[in-house]
C-alpha cells in the first residue's frame, strides 16, 4: 500500500513565501487512541487538523502523510528507515522542512539511522511525537508539533538561509542533534535528553538557537543511501555474564558488527575466556565498537589496565557516541560495503555530529 497523502490546499514551491512544511505520520502514542481492551492503538491521522488547530495560524502550507500502517515504535525496523529515507527523497524538493510523527520509544533510534541515511541534507527533518496522545486535555502533542514545525521552517534572520539543515528530534523544549539524542523518560514529559552535547535550541517564550552548534549547510547535494545491514548486536556487559551468553552472541554466525557497551571510560573484564571470545570474534572480522554505559564522558581505551587490552583485540573506542547511534552507525557503514579498512576508518570518524574531538587532543566539544 502506498502512503497516503492528505494536502491542504496545494502545496507552494520550497522558497515561495509561504513556508512549506511536511508532516510524515508514521505511529505511536501522539497519534494513538483506546482500543476496546482499554490498549493504545494507532489511529487514522485524517483528523490531525481537526485536533490541532493551531496548525492553520502558523503561516505555513503543511501537508500531512501517514504511512499505510502507523506503528507504535517498537515494531520500528531499518526497513521503515529505508522507507522513511525514501519518502524524504521523495519530497525533498517541494518542502522547505520535514517532521517526522514518531513514537517515543524508539525515535532516538529512528533520529539517528536517518541521519546517517541522509547524506549532505540540507533541510530540517524534525522528529517528535508525544507522551500523551493528542486527543486527550493534557497531551503534549500539540506543543510538541507546533514547535517542530516552527523549527522544520525556521530560517536565520538575515540571510534567510536554512536554520536547522539536519536531523534533529525536539521533544518539550529541546532541540537535539539526531544522533545525540536518547529517551531518557516514560512518565514526564520531557522524555529526551541530549547525550554529550548541547541541545541546538530550547523552546522557552522565545524559540532560541544556539547558531554555534548547528552544521553549516552542505557543500554537495543530498544524497540518500538504501543499504543498512542489520547483522550487528549489542552486548551490554555486566557483572556476572557468563562465557556462554558472550561466546552465543560472539559466536553468531553471521555476526559482523557489535556495540560492546562497556563500564565507564570504556573498561571491560580481564578474565581469559572473555579475552579469547573477544579475540575469536575480531579475527573473524568482527567490528566491536565500544560504547560506554555511563550517560556522560568518553571511552579512552587504555586509561585503565581493564581497557588497554581492547585496543590491541581490534576493538575501536567509541568515544562519547551513545548507544544509539552506534547501533545505526554500525549498520549504515557495514552496508555501504567498503574494505574492512575504510570501513573502521568511518567508524572512527565523526560522520553526522555523533563524536566530540577529544578534548585531549587540544580541540573544543564541538562537533
Ligand atoms: N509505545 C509508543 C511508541 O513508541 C510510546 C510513545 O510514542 O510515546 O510508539
């Protein structure tokens, strides 16, 4: 089944007066109502409009399209990414923006796997959703929305050049570079929060943002990529984890990527059999990229005794990358299908804004 598209009027050339925003439903609790067991379902997004009048006083053409089936994110995959991308593609031209309706649960996932997909944007793609669903007195939805699409439309006051041309997901009152972004709440509203980085914009009486931190707009054109590859694990370490679970998940065999999710500045058990399955797994050219379980600092491989030896395994050190966008790194540049070279090379490098230079190397946090 094809998206369907639901436009208010037409809708005007990107660079028209009258800014052009489109909204792309794709599930989850903002657009959600009670089904007869008293769950939350995905409902038909026909009555955004109706539910969000405000959209009619921003002075800007917005187009609404939902996806065939709206899902709640949980049931989210890279092939909705891949379909996501594609839409955007689609699009692309006609819009002067994008927001993206998306479940909360798995939206710091989606935020960063687009974000990799789309190379060179030069456009904002906004992911939000809400906690609370839209019909109901005391959502967020609406506030959520409203500001999203203020952001999907901003421009710089002088020049009038694109303010935010990147994936980013704002949620209550922050803007959040796309692959810094992580839910961090399932009760209150303000559900993300921005990992080892500053949110780009905070949307008080006034919508502020911080100039210094956005990515300048790109020098080529976009480019969207349609290959992710989904053979990658991650392996949260704890104490106690036995051989077995490490040596079953190492040891799949078709395994080529795995976010190793580490203590600290990146430490790691010392014991032999652990060693030896991390030894196996590189050999067979395995990519283990370490992420560390803290929400803040960075892994520096061989700080400590207990994460010098990982260096020499082959693990590469993720630096402050959150989990999230490690995981969706880790499949955009397996599937870009480079030698086992240039492929590390990109893991290592700062591709969309996921890495802070070290401070160590004498540079600032910004990326
Ligand atoms: N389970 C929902 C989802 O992620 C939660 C939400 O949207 O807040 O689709």
């Amino acid at each position: 089944m094809e998206p369907q598209i639901i436009v208010e009027g037409p809708a005007v050339a990107a660079g028209e007066q009258a800014r052009s925003v489109l909204v792309l439903y794709t599930g989850g609790t903002v657009g959600m109502s009670v089904n007869k067991r008293g769950e939350l379902v995905p409902m038909d997004f026909t009555q955004i409009r109706k539910k969000v009048p405000e959209m009619r006083q921003l002075g800007m053409q917005v187009s609404v399209l939902s996806l065939p089936e709206p899902i709640d994110s949980s049931n989210v995959t890279p092939a909705e990414w891949l379909l996501l991308a594609g839409i955007l593609q689609q699009h692309y031209a006609q819009y002067d923006g994008f927001v993206v309706l998306h479940g909360t649960d798995t939206m710091a996932y989606s935020a960063a796997a687009l974000s990799y997909l789309l190379e060179n944007l030069g456009k904002p793609v906004i992911l939000t959703g809400a906690q609370v669903p839209v019909g109901r007195i005391r959502t967020d939805a609406r506030r959520n929305l409203v500001t999203a699409l203020e952001i999907a439309a901003a421009r710089h006051p002088g020049g009038g050049a694109v303010r935010v041309p990147e994936v980013c997901v704002f949620f209550n009152d922050v803007l959040i570079r796309g692959t810094r972004a992580k839910k961090v709440e399932s009760q209150h509203y303000s559900a993300f929060r921005s990992e080892n980085y500053p949110p780009l914009a905070r949307a008080g009486i006034e919508l502020e943002f911080d100039d210094t931190l956005l990515r300048p707009l790109p020098a080529a054109p976009l480019r969207v990529h349609s290959q992710l590859d989904d053979r990658v694990v991650v392996l949260k370490l704890f104490p106690g984890i036995t051989e077995r679970t490490v040596r079953a998940i190492l040891g799949a065999e078709d395994l080529r990527g795995c976010v190793l999710e580490t203590y600290g500045s990146g430490n790691a058990p010392t014991s032999p059999w652990f060693l030896d399955c991390l030894r196996e797994a590189t050999g067979r050219g395995v990519l283990v990229l370490n992420v560390s379980q803290c929400e803040e600092g960075r892994v520096i491989q061989g700080r400590y005794e207990t994460s010098a030896h990982l260096t020499e395994l082959g693990v590469i050190g993720g630096e402050d990358i959150t989990t999230e966008a490690a995981i969706t790194k880790l499949m955009y540049v397996l599937g870009l299908g480079h030698d086992a070279a240039t492929t590390r090379r990109l893991l290592m490098s700062d591709l969309r804004g996921e890495i802070s230079p070290s401070p160590a190397a004498g540079t600032s946090i910004r990326a």
